[in-house]
C-alpha cells in the first residue's frame, strides 16, 4: 500500500518560510507534491533557467522562476491574525476532517 500522508499546506494557502534562504517572507502556495512534500510558494526559492532559442522565444535567454521548497520550512499563516501557526485537525460539523489554528483555535477554511 502507498498511502499518501495528509500535508498541513494546500494550495492557495499563505505560508511563511521558516528556514532557509527565504527565511521571514511570505507567500501563496502555487502547488503541492505530496508525494516528494514538497511546495512550490509564489516568488520564493527563485532560481535561474537558461532557455534555449525556440520557434516560439527566438531569442532564448535567462528565465527566473519558483523552485519548489520542503513543506517542513513552511507555516501556515492564519488568516484572521496574520501571523504563522502550526494546524491541527479536528472533526467539523458534517464529520470530515478540517483544519484548526493551533493559536487561535478557529477553523481554517480552505
């Protein structure tokens, strides 16, 4: 059996990074691979690509672009304070499983 772990980021979430270059700014998770748990967070982890001349980019060139970043160095920003908390989950009204801010304790929607 290969079951996949439930992660605590998804995407369209703020997060913030809590280790590594980009340690202290915030952004919007673009996508989420749960199988290597790994994010890939709007304007974070910026790397460079070199691009070859196409038909399309005759020119070629230097592209800067999201590289994607360990779910571990990211936290969840609640969205009433502002400030990054760690998840729990708690069962909601209609029995499936949601997420809470462990610091504020309301449910994260989303």
């Amino acid at each position: 059996m290969n079951k996949q772990t439930k992660l605590h980021i998804k995407t369209g979430d703020t997060v913030k990074v809590i280790a590594g270059d980009d340690k202290g700014k915030t952004g919007k998770v673009l996508s989420v691979d749960k199988q290597k748990s790994r994010a890939i967070v709007e304007g974070l982890n910026m790397i460079t690509k070199h691009v070859k001349p196409t038909a399309a980019k005759p020119q070629g060139g230097i592209d800067k672009k999201e590289a994607s970043m360990h779910i571990s160095n990211l936290m969840l920003v609640d969205p009433k304070s502002g400030e990054a908390t760690r998840t729990g989950r708690k069962e909601g009204e209609n029995g499936k499983l949601v997420r809470y801010s462990k610091k504020t304790g309301e449910v994260i929607n989303g």
